[in-house]
C-alpha cells in the first residue's frame, strides 16, 4: 500500500527490510538492537554513525548539538521555555493548530506573546502565513518560536525568515517536526530546530532537538533534569536511556537519505511530487480545492476537499480499496489530507492523482 499517512507515516521499504532482517541478529552479535545495552560497544556504534549521517545531511554548524530526546514535539514545547525563556518574555508567530498549541504550552512558564497570527483567516481554514515585515517582536525576547510546517493546515515557510533583517537579534526556534530532512535547514538564521522523528526520520518515540551551544546553561530551576538541555549535551544524550530502536531505524533512514542523493536531491523529488499533487487539485475544474494560498503550500501535507463533503467518505473507501490508504482530513478540518514525506515515492503520488482523476470522473 502507499502510505499517505501525517505520522507516524511510511518509512522506506529498505529500511524495513534491513530492520527486519537485522531484528534478531544485529551484524553477528548474537541479539537485536532493542536488546543491547545503551552504553555497549554495538550500540555505541550504532548511535555515532547516526548523529554523523545526521549533521552530514543536514550540514549541522560545528557548535550546535544535537540531542537525541523523548516527549515528542508536545513535550519540547514545555521544555524549551523551560531551557530557554529564562522566565522572560517570548515570540510566538501562530500559523496553525501547533503553533498554536506551543504558544499556550510555553504560556505556563513565560510571558508567551503573540508577534503575529493568521487568525483572521477564513475558519476554519488558515490560507496564509503572516508576512514577516509585519511581525510585531518584543524587544530583548529570549527567542521567537515559530512551527515551519503547519502538518494539519498544510501551511509551509518555504524560507526560513531572517530575524536580523527585521532587526532582532533573537534566536529563532523552529519546530519542524513535519518537515524535517525533507529540505536543507538556514542555520544562519535558525539557532534551535526540533521535531519528533515519526513522520521522515523513523519511528515514534525519537525527538531530535538542534540546539545553538551559547544557548544552553540557563534552564530554569524547575526544568526536570532529564529535560535540561545543558545535561543532555553534556551526556551525549545518555543521562537516561535514549531511546535506542527509533535512533537504530532513523540511522538506517540516514543511510537510505544518503544513498538518495542526500537533503537536497531530496527536496527536489519532494517538490515534484508536491507539484504534481497540487496541479491535480487546482485542474480538477472546482471539483477538488485546497485552500492555501500558492506561496505557503506544504510540500508535505496537503489537506484538499471535494466540492460537497460527502463525497470524502467514498474517497477515502475507495482509494483504501486499491492500496491508498490513511487519506482522511485531520478531525478539527475535515476533508481529505495527503502526506508527502521523503519516503513516499513518485510512482504513490502518481496512483492518487489517477485515482482523484477516476473518482472525479464517475462522481462529477
Ligand atoms: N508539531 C507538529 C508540526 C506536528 O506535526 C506534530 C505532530 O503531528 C506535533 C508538533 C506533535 O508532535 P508529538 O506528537 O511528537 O508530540
């Protein structure tokens, strides 16, 4: 089947091979990677070569760490303000459901203020990401956070804004859960950048955070020390035990990005395939629409709707019945959602504009 699911999505076929094949024996050692030891040799091995893969493709800046986490994105949206506000006051652009979802979370332990919002939108629909010359940013805020990919909206920053061309200093943090590895990161312009690793980098359980090393040291008293980022770094990602399958499965997906071509062979497959998507919506003559303006597309999620909403249910039922399966909208919008990662093919989005195509043709 193709997997058109938000996450935790499809992963490469390769990757499940090798991790099924690999499942018992790990490389001769005699068990699986779920079973050894964090702190052994193999595992040791297994963890090094990842976080090398990973700052290859992503062309990590030297003085970033990257931490291996757990929690999910929900969870960093407690523990940054706790890492980062140092009590004071933070930035929050809203764009979507999970920006907005971080901006009340950061709320409970920092002045979280609002620089700008697309609320006005039409409901329920955000169609637009608000532009950056009209961001109001509080002077001396301890960052501003902002979500690069709103996954249930559909909304995309296709550039990361420059905080110092509005004339702040600030750092910006950026979740990037729903897009991460599918395009290059401006390092220039992001100093923290994190998701949870369930949609392109591998299974659920494995959240990777970026972080700018002059930033760390100034948790909060309350910080829980397993979330403190200063000891994380400072124990390699092992004070607890890290979780060790999904960063195992996410190196093997590493592998697979590399022999891919690596972040920017494969942004450009991703932006074929979106490509080819979005063309089938806007040609379908009205009867397939997707409400973001052309500028703010995701290229990973791409929420459309059939000109009457009971069409959705049979699209979903018959597009299941040949193998194009997990289309349904998110619960708070409705209507219909592709996702797009990495490691869907060209050959999957192709089967579903044939199938949007048919359905068209015998429901128009
Ligand atoms: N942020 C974004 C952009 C997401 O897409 C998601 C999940 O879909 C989350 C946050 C929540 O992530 P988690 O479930 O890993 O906490």
């Amino acid at each position: 089947a193709f997997n058109f699911s938000a996450g935790p999505a499809t992963l490469p076929v390769p990757v499940l091979e090798r991790a099924a094949a690999e499942m018992l024996d790990w490389h001769g050692s005699g068990i699986g990677v779920m079973e050894m030891s964090h702190r052994g040799r193999e595992f040791g091995e297994i963890f090094e070569r990842c976080e090398a893969r990973l700052r290859e493709l992503l062309a990590v800046p030297a003085n970033y760490k990257v931490l291996f986490m757990q929690g999910g994105a929900l969870a960093e949206n407690a523990i940054l303000p706790l890492n980062l506000s140092r009590g004071g006051v933070v930035d929050h652009v809203l764009t979507g459901s999970w920006s907005k979802k971080s901006a009340k979370e950061a709320a409970r332990y920092c002045d979280a203020r609002v620089a700008a919002s697309n609320e006005l939108d039409t409901a329920p629909h955000h169609r637009s990401l608000p532009v950056p010359a009209s961001w109001r940013l509080s002077p001396g805020a301890s960052y501003v956070h902002l979500c690069s990919n709103e996954t249930i909206d559909g909304l995309e920053f296709h550039e990361v804004p420059d905080l110092r061309a509005l004339g702040s200093d600030a750092p910006l943090v950026i979740d990037c859960s729903s897009h991460l590895a599918s395009r290059p990161i401006d390092w220039s312009r992001v100093a923290v950048a994190y998701g949870g690793a369930q949609k392109n980098i591998g299974p659920a359980g494995l959240t990777l955070v970026f972080v700018r090393e002059d930033l760390l040291g100034h948790a909060l008293a309350a910080c829980p020390s397993a979330f403190d980022y200063s000891v994380v770094a400072a124990n390699g990602s092992m004070y607890n035990t890290p979780p060790t399958w999904a960063i195992y499965v996410a190196g093997l997906v590493f592998d697979w990005l590399a022999e891919q071509g690596g972040v920017e062979a494969i942004e450009r497959r991703n932006i074929e395939k979106a490509a080819l998507l979005y063309a089938a919506i806007d040609g379908s003559g009205g009867f397939y629409r997707n409400p973001v303006d052309l500028g703010c597309r995701s290229r990973m999620n791409v929420p459309f709707f059939a000109h009457d909403e009971r069409l959705h249910a049979p699209f979903v039922e018959s597009a299941a019945a040949r193998g194009l399966v997990q289309l349904k909208g998110h619960k708070s919008v409705g209507g219909l959602r592709a996702s797009i990662y990495n490691a869907m093919p060209l050959e999957g989005v192709q089967a579903l504009v044939s199938h949007m195509q048919e359905f068209a043709a015998s429901h128009g």
